[in-house]
C-alpha cells in the first residue's frame, strides 16, 4: 500500500506547493514601509518542513523561492572586496552562503533586502557630518570616499555618495537569478547603494525613521539573464569602474561651493543587470512635513530625481527596457510629485497610490498640528498634474522645486506621456474624485476611457467611440490596494465650518 512517505520528491513537492501563500514582499509593498510587514503570520509550510528530512528537503526549496534577507551597513563594508581582495564576500554574510553551500540559490524567485544603519553617518576619520541651518543628514561610509557636497550659498545641501557599489550587485546576481528584487531601506542608504545624491537640507521635516522600498522585476527569469550587463557610458556617467580619488585640495574647494559636478560617480549596474520591466517606489508618509512652517518649501530626501534623471543633467537610473512604474507615498508634496510628472520615463503603464489605505488620518499622534485641508489640496495638486498629462499628452513646464536644468529642454523626453497606455490610480476608494475624474475624461474627447474602477486605458484611435458615447467603469480589481473603509468621510475633517 502507498503511503505519502513512498511519494517521489516530485509529487511530495506539488502537494506541500498547496501550504505554501503568496510573500508579503508580493502583497504588501504598497503599504507604510516597515520591515514588520514583510513577517507573515502564516506558518503551515515551515511547520510541514519540521515533519521528518525527507520533507524538510523538499519543503526548502519552496521555502526559499521568497527570501527577505536582513542585513546591516556595517556588514557590507566589512566584506566589500576592496578591503578583503582575496575573499569571497559570500563566506561573510551567512544567508547568502546557506544558499549558496545548499544549493538553494537556483530556487529563489524574489529577493527583498532589508537594510539597516548601525553606523549611523559616521565618516571616514570618525568625523561626522552635519549641514547647517535646519538641515540634518547621515553622511559617507567610514571606509570609502563617499563624500558630502556642499553647494554654493542658498543652493540645498546634497549628500553625494561616490562609492562603488556594484559589487553588491555582481555577488548577488551570479548567486541567485531572481524575477523580482527589492530593497527596503532609508533614503540615504538607498543613495549609497545606488552611488547618487539626495536632499539632505530638509531632511529634518521628514521622520528620521523612514523606509522607502525600490522593487524591480520582470515577468518571467531565463538562464540567459545569469550574463550581467554592463551600464552604458553617458556624459553624466563616467566609464569608471571604482570611485576617483579626490585630492584634499578638491575635496576643500567642493566643500567651499563650487558645483558637484567635477565629482565623479561610477555608474550603477542594478539597473541593468537583468532586464527589467517594472519599477515601483514607496517613498512612505511625508505627513510629518506638513507640521512645519512654510511646508511646500520643503524638499523630501529622495531618490526619485536620480531614478527619473531630474538633477544636475545626470542620465535617468531607470533602463530603457521599463514598461510599468508605479509610484506610492502618503500626501507627498505636490512639487516634489512633480518631478515624476515632468521627468516620467517611456512606459506603456503607470500607477500612482498617494492617499492612506489605513487609519493614518485617524491617529491623534500622526495628525497632531496637521491642517488636513493643507493634505487634500497637495492630493488634489498632484492628481491635476497627472490628469492634465494624461489628456493632453505632453509636458506643460510643471514648475517643480527641483534644481533641473530647463534650458535644454529633452524633446524626447517630453513627449513620454503621449506613449503611455494606461494609467491606474490605487485611491479610487475616493468614490467623490473618483467620479470627478470619471466625469472629466468622458468629457474629454480624447483616446482615454475608463476600463474598471481606478484604471484609465488609451484606446486606439480607431476605436474611439461615436461622439455622444461614454464609457462606464467596471469592477475594481488588479493592483489597486482597495481601502479598508472609505476615505470619503476624510474630506470633511475639520473642513466643515459650522463645527
């Protein structure tokens, strides 16, 4: 008689795939950042590896084809070759080599790297660096020429980070050959890891705590991708493969005002190290800033600029074989929104989530000295930005705060949103803006129409229907993060005058 112990690997594993539920890095990562929510409460496969060995083998390798590897600053730069040439990396980071020495790396499928910053901003020679005036920002590795710039009088502080990082991505990607990669991470750590700049100067508006995730993937992984990609050379990147020396001399004169841009960077190779097809960004809550004086002065620290390529002519992070982006943050000021209006990339799709799916605006502690009608209005800001592209379909100057040189202005890059295809929004729950939004689009007279609640779709000219006609939202589905109560009643907050 045949029992489950007698079952081949191959069947053993088709029946323990049923205990197995889709990673929080799959489902979560449009919510607040915070490594709590990549822990999932489900336990039913790690508890049917402890069954007996035949079982744990088998139950491994599902188990591991969605890996959340924590990790610490300080941990990278002990094992950066630079400093240890004649080791491998991987001996010094003990998940990476339990893949490796088990031959589990073959089986991952999404890798999300958590981040963290025991170091705290300490720079080379223990100094600490810390700007001016209200700024207050982490600063360079203590073992590399990562080096904070300050810029002339007037101008905001940047932290650039100058350190060659591509060897991270050189060990990960000969190890594993994942769809999907992620990183939760400060911005400033996020910076480091990417060798670009950051605002720093406001950076104390913003919470020190904050995590923003940049995920890239693609649809499927093929043995070919194993082969890396070199990054091609541009004006703003320089072929280097290490970071420059730079003179004390220099390094003064930088540090005295004169522009960032002598230093070099060594361009990054995560980008285009595997092929891919979807980027998404969760910056988090910017509430905090809107407890300061002047508040729409303020610049978040971001990576965004350098994704896009808004800053200092610097080509754009993101490849050229994107298709889908997808931007999230929680009220993220409209002139920093802009950014990603005036500098959006040529994709096919874009999705946007900038209102709360939580309580967030019924927490006392989060709402404390915030006028919610100044959160609205930065909402309402930033969604005419987009609206108005979208029907128009090319760029009207959007007077961002952003230091972009507009004086040579990139026609090809102005006319990316006439390329795109569909535009989805995850605050639909919004029933009142949303309807709003409905209503304008079936006025337009343009190739949009409404697929399904919180997607807009361009329909070949062709098929544009009769003068007269509309189109009727659907079901909401797909990628929106539907809200777990309406967000409607949120508008009135402390809006009505007669309270």
């Amino acid at each position: 008689m045949a029992t489950i112990a007698s079952l081949p690997p191959e069947l053993l594993s088709e029946i323990l795939c049923y205990l197995d539920s889709p990673p929080p890095s799959e489902t979560r990562l449009h919510e607040q950042p915070n490594p709590d929510l990549l822990t999932s409460p489900e336990k039913s496969l790690k508890n049917a590896s402890l069954v007996c060995r035949k079982w744990h083998a088998t139950a491994l390798r599902i188990l591991f084809r969605h890996v959340v590897w924590p990790v610490d600053r300080w941990e990278l730069l002990r094992v950066d070759p630079s400093q240890n040439p004649h080791r491998d990396p991987v001996d010094g980071l003990p998940l990476l080599s339990f893949l490796r020495d088990q031959d589990l790396a073959r089986c991952v499928d999404s890798l999300t790297m958590v981040v963290r910053d025991s170091l705290q901003g300490m720079v080379t020679g223990g100094s600490r660096a810390s700007p001016g005036g209200n700024g207050g920002g982490e600063a360079s590795d203590s073992t590399s020429p990562s080096l904070l710039v300050q810029h002339r009088p007037g101008s905001p502080m940047a932290t650039t980070y100058n350190q060659d990082c591509n060897w991270v991505w050189d060990m990960l990607f000969q190890l594993t050959n994942p769809r999907k990669f992620t990183i939760m991470a400060s911005p400033q750590i996020l910076a480091t890891l990417l060798s670009t700049r950051i605002y720093i100067q406001d950076a104390w508006s913003f919470s020190r705590t904050t995590h923003h995730v940049l995920s890239l993937s693609r649809e499927t992984r093929t043995k070919d991708d194993t082969k890396a990609k070199e990054p091609e050379s541009s004006p703003a990147h320089t072929d280097t493969t290490a970071a420059p020396e730079v003179p004390n001399e220099v390094l003064a004169e930088m540090m005295g005002g004169v522009s960032s841009e002598v230093l070099q960077r060594p361009p990054t190779k995560l980008f285009t190290i595997r092929p891919w097809t979807h980027l998404l960004l969760n910056e988090g809550s910017s509430t905090r800033v809107y407890k300061t004086y002047e508040f729409y002065h303020r610049r978040p620290p971001s990576i965004l600029g350098a994704l896009l390529g808004a800053d200092w002519k610097n080509a754009p992070l993101v490849p050229d074989t994107l298709r889908s982006l997808a931007y999230v943050a929680v009220f993220p000021l409209s002139s920093h929104f802009g950014t990603l209006v005036d500098h959006l990339p040529r994709i096919d799709r874009l999705f946007v989530q900038i209102v709360p799916q939580d309580n967030t605006l019924r927490n006392p502690d989060e709402m404390r000295h915030v006028q919610p009608s100044d959160l609205w209005m930065e909402r309402n800001s930033c969604y005419s930005l987009v609206m108005r592209q979208i029907m128009s379909g090319e760029m009207s100057g959007h007077d961002s705060d952003s230091d972009t040189d507009m004086s040579e202005p990139d026609t090809a890059r102005e006319s990316n949103w006439r390329y795109l295809k569909e535009f989805e929004s995850g605050d639909a729950a919004d029933k009142e803006a949303w309807d709003m939004a409905v209503q304008f689009v079936c006025m337009s007279g343009t190739d949009w129409h409404v697929e399904r609640e919180g997607v807009f779709v361009k329909r070949p000219p062709a098929a544009r229907p009769e003068h007269g006609t509309s189109s009727s939202p659907g079901s909401y589905q797909d990628e929106a993060a539907p809200s777990p109560v309406s967000v409607l009643s949120d508008y009135m907050i402390g809006l009505d005058p007669w309270e």
